[in-house]
C-alpha cells in the first residue's frame, strides 16, 4: 500500500484549505481516506475524476482533494453528476453525499438516477443526524433517537439507503462503516470499476450532534458499536428476523451487471441516425 | 421551404433550431406547458448530432444537469415555464454565483402558482430579474416573433459564453405557440468558449483579468483541476470569509454585466424620432404597441416606441436620454405593471400603464385609447 504521506500529497490539496473543518472525532475523515485508497489503486489519473459533492459536513470533501471538484446545492449532486457524466462519458464521476443530502432533500434525484442505471459512484456518509447544521433528526435517525428537532425522540421510521437504493434499480450497493476502513476501500474500488449506478453506504459517528445527544459514548465506543452491531451480509440473511436487534448487514448488497444508461443512449443516437464516436 | 427560403415554424421550434444553430448540445428539461414543444423537438434532434437530450425528474435537477453538462464543456439549455422557472431558481443563482454559461428558456404562461397553464402572460419579468436570492446579475433576452425566438436564443449563448452567466430567454406563450414564416438567417456569429491561455499551474478560474476580460472556463477532465463551489469563493474557487475577498468576489460577478451594458443591452426603436409620447413594449405586446402606434399617428398623434429587446439589464439610460422630450410614457404588459415600476425608475410621474391579466394579449386598440387619453 502507498505510504501515508505520498498519498497525502497526492491528493490533498495543499494551502489554505486545512486544517479540515470535521469535529474531533468525526468518520468523514475515514471514508474520504477509504475513497483515496480506492482510487489509488485504480489506473485513473486526478484528470480524469470529476468529484461532485451536495451541502453538509460531507459536501466538505470535495474541497479537499485534488480532481476536477464541484460543490454543489444542497441535495443536488446527482443532477451535476448527471449533465457531466452525460455530457462527457469519459471522465469518473463520482457524487459523495450526506444521509440528509441524498435522502431527504436528494431522495428524489437518488431514486431515479439508480433507476437510469447511469455510471456514477455515488458515496452516501450516513451518520444518521443533521451535522452541519446543529444535530436534526434526518431521515435516517433510528425511531426514538433525540436530535435538536426531536427533542423527545424520533417518531419517523428511517430509511434503510440501501434497501432504498436496490429497490430502485441501483446495479451496485455496499455498505460499510467507518470502523472497517480497509472493507470500506475494497468496497469503493468495486463501486468505481462497476459499469453502471453505484452506491457504497459508509455508515460513520457524529459524536458531535448524534453520539453526545443520545448518550452513545465516545468516538471510539461508538466505532465499536458499529463493530458488534455489524454482520456480514451472507450471515445477517440467516438471522431470524425476530432475532434481529440492532444488528445490520455489511458488505457488498447488491452486484449485477445490466446495461447502462450511456450504452442505451448510445443506441438511442445511432437509432437516430447520429454518429457514435 | 418556398423559393424565398421561407419556412413555417412555431416560437418554440424557432428557438429550439436557434440553440442548435448556437452549438448547443446538452438539453436537460421536464415537460410543462407552454414550452414542452422545444423538449419534443429536442429530443429527436439531438441524437441526430450525437448531442444529449435527457428528460429529468423536475425542474431543479434539470437545472443542476445543464450546468453539470456545461462544466464538462458542452453547451447547454434547459426550457420551462412558470412553475418549473421557480424550481430552477436555486441552481439558477448556482450558475451566477460559480460563472457558469448555461441559458435558460421561460416560456410564460399566467400565475401565480399553476395559474393559467394554457394563457400567455408576461407575470415573470421580475422573477427573472429576482428570482434567485441574493444581488445576483441578470441577463434576460425578450423575443417578439418566432425569427426572434431564432435569433435572440443564439445571442443568448453568445452573451452566456461571453460573459460566463446564465441568460434567459423569456418568452411568452403568444411568441412560443405562434406560427411565422421565417427566413432562417444563412449565418450569424456564434461565439464559442475560449480556452484557457495559461498552464493548470497558473491557473486561477475567477481571477478577474486586465482589461476587465473573463477567466475562460476550463472544462473538467483536460488538466485543469479546480474547484466550483456556490459558497462566496476566492479567484482559485475556494470558500472564503476574508473580507477583501468576498466583496471583491461578490462586485466582480455584478460588474462583468455593468461594465458591458453597452454589449448586453439591445433596444429596438420605431417612430422614436419626434414622437412626444413613447410606448415601452416588449415581447407579444410589442406587436400591438406597433400597430397602435400606428394606429396613433393616422391621428396626428406623434406617438413612437421604445422596445426592450434585452429587458435586463434594463435599458435605463436610453429612457432616461428620451424622458426630456417625452410627455409621457406608455406601458403596456401581460401582467400589473412590472416594467412600469422600471420605466417609473428613469422617468417618474411621466408614465402610465395598460395592464391585462385575464390571460389575453393587450389589444392595439386598449394600447391606442390610452394614447388618446394621454395626448388630449
């Protein structure tokens, strides 16, 4: 593997842009790391990647590393991703998004860019709770869990992204947590070699506005709760549903090949009579 | 085609061809009336020449996807109409603030809200102007015939590429719907992006140039990797809260339109010369405020029109250089005086207005009487 600090010149950007602005503590940092590493071992050049993120503590990553970068509004990432990956095959574009970003004001424009199959990696940090803007309650805080706009616990079911996103056509869906860096690496590098929509989860700890609010311990207690709690995909499918607690399915979810949307575009201008270069 | 090279063409086709004519390649839009033909067309043109047509899931991604196309180099339009115009209006200061070239379709039909789908209005004119939050610039073109519709919607590229800014073409559901024959202009100039001069190295995307020239916008993916953002940026596109920079950010984004009113604005005048009373019209209504004017000199009345082809920026200064001789101004719009406020601006006192929101074009007879009105 690269050494640390070549990396961190590679693909950080220098000046001006650290220290970073994450809370002590935070996962973000884990997952932009796990993100570096997988595109480190993949054959593309800084050139050729077109990062995209939406608002939010995430919507961060962009500024920091070194590719074609576009910090979009909030929720809207996957638009910006759709115009350039359509406009310019060629280039990987990958979103990366909040819970709130992709499944609140987003989740319109995330179900139906799984259900266009169109060759995007999109990364959702899922942390369960509004950071940036103070710890709201967002569509993926647990039911019962206190956030600044639940101040007597969440009533409203969350989403399950990844369920959310298989139903919706997605071609490729993993979910990690920012416990299992190394999984979380593998899984991108699936995720960016996939043909088609992508989804990795990366479950990740906002100590901050989540973990101090609902009384969950440290940063470190709960990376290890995300270590008890998570169970293999394969194994977590033999559990009896009544048995499952807290417990949730980590590995690759979904992986199948179906054409996607550039090649169906592609047919769409030859049956036009247009020229396909 | 008759052998006058004519051909029968509808607003929205005219301006449909014209993006075409222009370069544009991207077209990303959600169907609503009375702008869906320019989508229909679109959509089976596109292909032909390789471009992309993509039907989005609302009018807010459809904005998001044209800038997207655009940072990838490709030009790009979307088309809607009232409400769907309201969506766009987030994204649409997203390309004001990050100076992105894109050009944005408003065909009118009556509001507020769902309004009157099926009538034509001209309710959007401020929108256009204030649609987005935050002091923003605005470039917004006003075509009056279905040659216009042609031809202003390739202006709106070239001003857009020029001056690296969404412009709107806002037309009305009288211009888009309206059948003409046109003689499709043989050439007219298409400006393309420029391409940065400078190695990635030294390359700052909002630096702004001597002379007062425009960084151009490098497309993703060619070496030259920055960052776009729509928070308050430095020249390099970073955030920043420094003072300094951000009023020099915030200026510089106003001031690349203020400094070239003299490109932007484009007016047209008829019977202007000696005219004591001046009607100030634009886009369908023009046509009637012709034919009363017209109608106002078989009178004796020594009436002429001033009519905004670029209704933003607004062309202050050419009413103010003819408020000294004018004993009043004429306003007639499709909505409750939104230019009038603006004439009102340059002139005050001095003008009237001939309103209508019931969903019907002013006639020239309503334009005509209140002519009378004024010179009696």
């Amino acid at each position: 593997m690269m050494r640390t600090t070549e990396a961190i010149y590679k693909y950080l950007r220098p000046d001006k842009k650290f220290p970073h602005m994450w809370c002590p503590g935070c996962g973000i940092g884990i997952v932009m790391g796990a993100l570096v590493r997988a595109i480190e071992n993949t054959e593309l050049t800084k050139d050729e990647i077109v990062l995209v993120s939406g608002i939010g503590c995430s919507g961060r990553i962009s500024t920091y590393l070194d590719f074609n970068t576009l910090h979009t509004t909030h929720g809207r990432a996957l638009t910006f991703a759709t115009g350039i990956k359509l406009a310019n095959p060629e280039l990987t574009v990958i979103t990366v998004m909040g819970d709130g970003d992709a499944t609140a004001i987003g989740g319109n424009h995330l179900i139906h860019a799984c259900r266009r199959n169109i060759g995007i990696t999109s990364i959702i940090i899922n942390n369960n709770i509004y950071g940036m803007t103070g710890g709201q309650y967002s569509p993926t805080t647990p039911m019962e869990r206190k956030a600044s706009t639940a101040q007597y616990g969440s009533i409203e079911k969350p989403f399950d992204i990844c369920k959310l996103v298989e139903a919706c056509g997605a071609t490729f869906v993993a979910r990690g947590t920012a416990f299992h860096a190394k999984m979380l690496d593998a899984m991108m590098l699936r995720a960016l070699n996939h043909k088609g929509f992508s989804v990795v989860e990366a479950m990740s700890q906002c100590p901050v506005q989540y973990g101090r609010r609902n009384k969950l311990g440290t940063p470190m207690d709960m990376m290890q709760w995300f270590k008890d709690n998570s169970v293999s995909s394969p194994v977590f499918d033999k559990i009896p549903p009544d048995e499952v607690d807290e417990q949730f399915p980590v590995g690759v979810l979904v992986n199948k090949e179906e054409k996607d949307y550039i090649d169906r575009y592609r047919d769409i201008v030859k049956k036009a009579g247009g020229e396909v270069p | 085609m008759n052998k006058r090279n004519e051909v029968l063409l509808q607003g929205n086709e005219a301006c449909a061809m014209g993006a075409l004519a222009a370069g544009m390649r991207f077209f990303a839009g959600y169907p609503i009336t009375p702008s869906t033909e320019i989508a229909e067309f679109l959509a089976a043109e596109l292909p032909k020449l390789n471009g992309t047509f993509i039907q989005m899931e609302d009018e807010i991604s459809s904005m998001g996807a044209i800038i997207g196309a655009s940072l990838a180099g490709t030009k790009s339009m979307t088309a809607t109409s009232g409400p769907g115009f309201s969506l766009m209006q987030e994204n649409i200061g997203f390309a004001s603030m990050a100076e992105v070239p894109c050009v944005v379709v408003n065909v009118m039909r009556g509001g507020p809200s769902t309004g009157m789908p099926t009538r034509p209005s001209q309710g959007d004119v401020m929108q256009s102007r204030w649609g987005t939050h935050g002091d923003h610039p605005a470039i917004v073109l006003c075509p009056k015939s279905v040659l216009e519709c042609y031809t202003l919607t390739v202006r709106a590229f070239n001003l857009a590429e020029k001056y690296r800014t969404p412009v709107i073409v806002l037309m009305d559901g009288i211009v888009g719907h309206m059948w003409e024959n046109i003689e499709i202009p043989p050439t007219l100039e298409v400006i393309d992006r420029a391409k940065p001069t400078v190695p990635p190295e030294w390359y700052h995307p909002y630096e702004n140039l001597p002379g007062g020239d425009i960084t151009p916008l490098a497309p993703f993916g060619q070496g030259y990797r920055y960052h776009v953002t729509g928070m308050v940026h430095d020249r390099s596109g970073f955030p920043t809260l420094d003072h300094d920079e951000v009023e020099q950010g915030l200026k510089s984004i106003i001031n690349k339109i203020k400094n070239n009113l003299h490109d932007i604005i484009d007016i047209e005048e008829y019977l202007l010369k000696d005219a004591d009373i001046c009607v100030v019209a634009y886009g369908s209504v023009a046509r009637s405020a012709r034919e009363a004017v017209n109608m106002a000199r078989k009178e004796g009345i020594k009436a002429g029109m001033l009519r905004p082809i670029t209704l933003w920026p607004f062309p202050r200064f050419h009413l103010e250089g003819i408020t000294g001789r004018m004993k009043t101004f004429v306003i007639p719009e499709m909505n409750l005086g939104q230019v009038y406020g603006e004439v009102l601006k340059s002139c005050p006192k001095k003008a009237v207005r001939v309103t209508r929101v019931d969903g019907e074009l002013v006639t020239p007879d309503q334009i005509f009487s209140k002519i009378q009105e004024v010179s009696s």
